[in-house]
C-alpha cells in the first residue's frame, strides 16, 4: 500500500512552523508595544524631572508642565493607592489599582514625580485593533503557507515520483522472482544510482537464493537415495537370524535411520519454508518416543525421569516437526544432566522440559538460540537449539528458556484452536 507519509509531514511541519512563527510574532508585538508604551512614559518623567528640579533651585513652587504629572515632595502625600502599592512593593514603578487607574512613579530623591496614565494608554485603547490586525496578517500568512505548501506537495511528488515507480516495481515482482533490470528507467541522478545499487544487491540476493535453492534440491536428492538403500538393507537385515545383542544393535541403527530421515523432511521443509500439514495430536506417545531415542542415557543410575502428562492429552502441531522439537529439547535435558532428574510436564496449554544440570553460561544466554552457538562442552555443531527456535516460530509455538546455575527449564506455550 503506497502512503505519502514524508510529503504530508514535509506540509504538516511547514504549516505549523508558519503558525507557530505567527504566534510569535503577535506575541512579540505586543511584548514590543508595551514597552515601547512604557519607555515613553519614562522619559517623560524624566523630562518633567529636569523642569521640577531647575524650579525648585529657582524656590519656585514645582509645577509639571503635563497635566497628568505631579510632583509630590514626600511619600506621605502619594495618592493613597501609590502609596499603599509603594508599601508592598518598594522597587515598583508601575502600579494599577483596583478601580481601574494606572500609574507610573518616578523617585527623584527628594520627592515623587507620578503620571496618573489611564487615559493615555494607547495600547490598551487599540488592543482589539491590534488583534484584528494580527488575526488579518495571520490568516493571510496561512493563506501564504498552504499556497507555498501546495506548491512544495507538488514538487516533491513530482521529486518523489521515480521513488514511487521503485516501489511499484518491488510491489508487483512476484515472490518468487525478485525484480531485475529495471535500473536503467531511471536518469542517471540521485535515485538513478539508487535504483542501480538497489539493483545490484537484489542480484546478489536472487543468485544467493538460487545457490540455496539448489543446494536444498540436490541435498533432497542425494540423500534420499542412500536413506531408502540402507533402510531397505535394514530390513532384510531384520529378517535374518540374529542373536539378541545384535537385535539390538541392529534397532539402535534403525531407529537413527528413522530419526535422520525425520530430520531431513523437517529441515528441507524449513529451509523451502514449506507450510506442513497441523491437526491435534496425541502428546504422550511422542514424548515418550523420544525419551526411547535417547536409549544411551536411560540406563545411567545417576539421571532419572518424571512425566506428568494426561495419556489423552492433543496438542496441535504437525507430528514430524513436534518430534523433532521434542528430540533436540529432551536430548539435551539429558546430555547436560550428570547427576538428577529430568522433568517433563505438561499444564495450561504448555510442555516444560526442566533438568537438573549446570545450566547455560552467563556469556551464552542471550545468543544461545543463534545458529553455531554452543558451550565448551558441547560436542555437537550448535544448531540444535536455533533449529527448535524456528520449529516454533512455523507451528506458532511460543518458546522460553530459563537457565541458571541449577538447570535449564523450557516452555513451549501451544496456541489453543
């Protein structure tokens, strides 16, 4: 599905950025009037206090040429207001009181020189003209930035396009067929060279999944044919007159013949990504077929064996890759437990394998599911536990392993249908 998620955000940014810039502005304009107001009426005090000082050196009664000025020769004669609000507030200049008078005081040392300035407020007076005005300049710098925003959408799909006709391409190439020789439809820019890189790597991707491909094929192949001769020779073998040890011997050989062809089904399915047949199956039964195929640690006196699971128990899975599941996870129970007792139990949808052994190392807990991944003592390629990983991700099975010091305990959480 195509979206136009950057061009939206490249307008929705640049709109808010104009309206924001707007904002300010207003803000700063009356920030700027009001103190443009105050400095004015400042320096008319100031002015008056030039005049009042030269009468009062020439013992003339002062007299403020602004009628909105007085002096006042100590802070007892203030207005009661100034006087009061000067109490509070010592260092304050600007004062307003309750009924609505605005004052301005000046401290010439000796006496006061106050502007009672309600009358003469002009921002006050036009503060609703001012925000008209704003809101008119506003509206119009937003008429502005849609305009130029407009303008920018069409530009940058005009930009964006061979990025669009990329994207096609990738989304219409089959799955099976990774798109190629598509490069040279773009000019020799920017996406151009994009379009060329991108191209070489899904070259290299497309000749890495052939060899892949093919090496699956050729394994299915070369193996299967072996398998079916030694299968076949076991059989006749069978029928043969044979002593009980070599009964024995020859069981264990058919029954890693089994467990190998298991595997090559589960791993050539794996590696083509295959979608296995998934219907309820009895639990006990493969876990107990398991357990059999680890026939070397069953007679150690050291390890024993617990089993909590209801003969009737389904679970729903697809058997061959659950039986292969089991035999990486049950192993290893066993591989790893020198002295104790492996757990196998089932409740609320989940099978737990616990042991008794050394546990995981501290360096290999986090990277343990990784494929090649393995501890010193592990006599084996480090698959075992990566392969049981991506067996659950296919059958949906929810998968966690916690290892300390005292043993290892995993959970495979079954999906209830």
């Amino acid at each position: 599905m195509k979206t136009n998620q950057l061009r939206n955000r490249i307008i929705t940014h640049f709109i808010g950025l104009t309206l924001l810039m707007s904002v300010l502005y207003g803000i700063l304009s009356f920030v700027f009037a009001y103190n443009v107001e105050d400095r004015f009426f400042y320096l008319l005090l100031k002015d008056e206090q030039t005049t009042v000082q030269r009468q009062i050196a020439e013992n003339v009664t002062p007299d403020p040429k602004l009628d909105f000025i007085k002096y006042y020769p100590s802070v007892d004669v203030l207005p009661i207001q100034v006087k009061l609000a000067l109490q509070k507030t010592p260092n304050q200049r600007e004062f307003s009181t309750g009924d609505g008078l605005y004052y301005h005081l000046h401290d010439m040392q000796p006496g006061y020189l106050v502007a009672e300035v309600s009358d003469h407020l002009v921002v006050r007076q036009f503060k609703e003209e001012m925000i008209y005005l704003l809101f008119i300049l506003l509206s119009i710098l937003m008429l502005i930035s849609i305009a130029v925003a407009i303008t920018s959408h069409r530009l940058a799909k005009q930009l964006l396009k061979p990025l669009d006709k990329i994207m096609t391409i990738l989304d219409n190439a089959p799955v099976e067929k990774l798109p190629q020789d598509f490069a040279k439809q773009f000019k020799n820019d920017e996406i151009g060279t994009f379009a060329l890189t991108l191209e070489s790597a899904l070259a290299r991707i497309k000749a890495f999944i052939d060899r892949e491909q093919n090496f699956t094929r050729d394994v299915s192949h070369e193996l299967r044919t072996p398998i079916t001769i030694s299968q076949g020779a076991l059989t006749l073998l069978q029928k043969t007159t044979l002593d009980p040890q070599q009964k024995e011997l020859v069981q264990r050989i058919n029954n890693a013949q089994l467990q190998i062809e298991q595997s090559l089904e589960v791993l050539l399915a794996l590696a083509r990504e295959e979608k296995n047949t998934i219907m309820p199956c009895r639990l006990l039964p493969l876990v107990e077929d398991s357990i059999l195929q680890q026939y070397q640690y069953l007679a150690d006196p050291n390890i024993g064996i617990s089993i909590n699971i209801d003969k009737k128990q389904l679970v729903t899975a697809n058997q061959t890759q659950l039986i292969i599941l089991l035999n990486n996870l049950i192993g290893n129970a066993f591989k790893y437990t020198v002295h104790g007792i492996v757990n196998i139990s089932y409740y609320d949808n989940t099978l737990c394998i616990s042991d008794t052994g050394l546990g995981i190392c501290d360096t290999l807990r986090n990277s343990v599911l990784e494929a090649g991944v393995k501890g010193k003592q592990s006599t084996g390629l480090g698959q075992g536990l990566n392969i049981v990983k991506r067996l659950c991700e296919q059958l949906k099975i929810n998968f966690s392993i916690n290892s300390n010091s005292n043993g290892t305990a995993i959970k495979l959480k079954f999906t209830k249908k």
